[in-house]
C-alpha cells in the first residue's frame, strides 16, 4: 500500500503545546526528517502568536532552511494576506484551510466558509506567480464539534467549486478524530479532484488514526498527515487530541525509505522532542520499538 508520508510535527503537532520551541531546536528537527526520508513536512504558520504562542517564529524558520529544503515544506494560511506574507519571507509551498463548517470556520479563522472560499482564487495567483504550490485544505470534512456531522456533499461541492479548482492538492482533515474507515474511504473514493493530489489529514482521538489513514489510501489519497509520537491537535476545536503518529503510519504502510535504522532514528527524534516539551507519547510504534522482542528486527537495540 503506497502513500506518502507529511510529517505535520512542527505545525499541527507543535500547536497545542504550551512551550514555545526555539528556531534552531525546529529547524534541526525539520532536517532530521528531510534527511530520514521523510519527502514533505508541514514546518510552521501563519496563525496570530498571541493566539497560537507555538507557531510564533515561523517565518524564521523558513528563512532559515534553503530553497532546496522549502522545495519539500508547508507553511498554513487561511488568508489571502498569510499567503503575501509567507512568500515575501521565503516560503514556496502553502496549504489555505478553511472548514466545511460555517461554525468552525468563525472559530478558527473568523469568517464564514464561503468567504475562504471567495477569497482564495486571489491566493492561488499570488502563490503560483511565486512558482510556489497550493493546497486546498478542508477542515472538518466529517464532523465539526459545534454543529456535528457534516454532510460529505458540502465537501465535494467544495472541491467542484471553480474557486478552489487552481489548487495543486486537496486536503480532507479529519479534524476531530471521530471519523471512521468505511466513512473516510467513501469520502476519498467519491471526491473529484481531477488531476489535484489527494491527502487525508487524520486525528487518532478514537484510535482510528491509522485505520483512517489506510482507508483514506484505499479511497485514492496520495498522502497522509502524521506527527512523531502522535502529538498535536486543533486549538479551536474542543475535543480535538493528537495527530495520527508518524512512526505508526510509516511502520503500517512501509516506505521504500523505512529501515529499522530509519525508524530508530526517527523514534529517538520524536522521544527527545517529546521529553523537552514535556509530553507523552502516543504512537505504538514508538513503543513496540523499546520493547524487549530483540529477535524482531524493528525494536530497537538498546546497545547501539
């Protein structure tokens, strides 16, 4: 089963924490991940500091990678304005959310759906007259933890909308984790996208992270969100835990570039990241690798 991998760490993962991590401590664990294999990652966003402190300091962080490293990266907007100012600084690759739901959408941007939705041709032209990329990222594309279920027509008839159709991918976020895998996999298989690469956004809040992702690369999704150690969540949408884990995506769907070396290296990263941000970890990849079955070649050796 083939999909990439979008390690979503230090934006979706970073956002709920109550540290603020240096650029330097960022920037290293963005190389890590790149030098790992991992071929793209969601580095940072646009959001107000003071109502995301974590995300404070993101432009830094891509002015501090290389044009090489940013050809992999994503930055997220939810306006026109973001999108300005994340090019200006650097950035070529950035994923405009806005939600299915009206009442999520206020919550999180402070406008209504149909706004984000007026508005974003506007930064599909400024992003693609940078030679940059766009994705367009529906959020609550299942449920929404004001006004519940959301009808999957409205998701599909947003990514029909002539609006939204210059967009390079389309994201369906599974932002509250409450979705499950017969759901995801007709949402997948039903969407037209046309030529747009599919990808799933998934939360593990009911434990259905993993399940979700697969269902979704069985519905036509061409990648898949993670974060190591399954850390993360929407800071405006109650109810919302952790991303699906990295390591437990990786280990389920086997990249050509997985090894047990790769996967040790990236289960260190994601327990050192987790330590300094005082965090547990969720993923049980993660803790299948400290186990003590040393004849199976994906635990890690304690000696090395």
């Amino acid at each position: 089963m083939t999909a990439l991998l979008r390690d979503v760490t230090l934006r979706d993962g970073l956002q709920l924490t109550g540290r603020v991590l240096d650029v330097q401590t960022r920037v290293d664990l963005a190389r890590t991940l790149l030098a790992a294999g991992v071929p793209e990652l969601e580095i940072g966003s646009m959001a107000r500091p003071d109502l995301v402190p974590p995300m404070a300091g993101s432009l830094d962080v891509v002015a501090a990678l290389t044009p090489e490293e940013l050809d992999r990266c994503w930055i997220w907007v939810a306006t026109v304005r973001h999108v300005e100012k994340a090019i200006a600084a650097g950035a070529k690759n950035v994923q405009y959310c806005f939600s299915a739901s009206d009442a999520h959408n206020k919550a999180n941007i402070g406008r209504l759906t149909e706004d984000s939705t007026a508005a974003m041709p506007r930064a599909i032209d400024a992003v693609h007259e940078a030679g940059g990329r766009i994705q367009l990222c529906i959020a609550t594309s299942f449920t929404c933890p004001f006004d519940g279920p959301v009808d999957p027509d409205r998701v599909r008839g947003i990514v029909a909308d002539a609006r939204t159709a210059g967009a390079d991918d389309v994201v369906l976020a599974d932002t509250l984790g409450q979705a499950h895998p017969a759901q995801v996999r007709e949402l997948f298989s039903t969407v037209r996208a046309g030529d747009r690469r599919l990808v799933f956004h998934g939360h593990d809040t009911w434990g259905m992270g993993v399940a979700n992702s697969l269902a979704a690369i069985e519905g036509g999704a061409q990648m898949v969100d993670g974060a190591l150690g399954g850390l993360g969540g929407c800071p405006f949408a109650p109810g919302a835990s952790g991303n699906t884990s990295s390591e437990d995506i990786l280990f389920a769907t086997r990249p050509d570039y997985l090894t047990p070396a790769v996967l040790a290296e990236l289960v260190r990263a994601g327990e050192s990241l987790l330590d300094e941000l005082g965090e547990a970890s969720r993923s049980k990849t993660a803790q299948g690798a400290r186990s003590n079955a040393r004849a199976f070649e994906w635990v890690i050796d304690a000696t090395r």
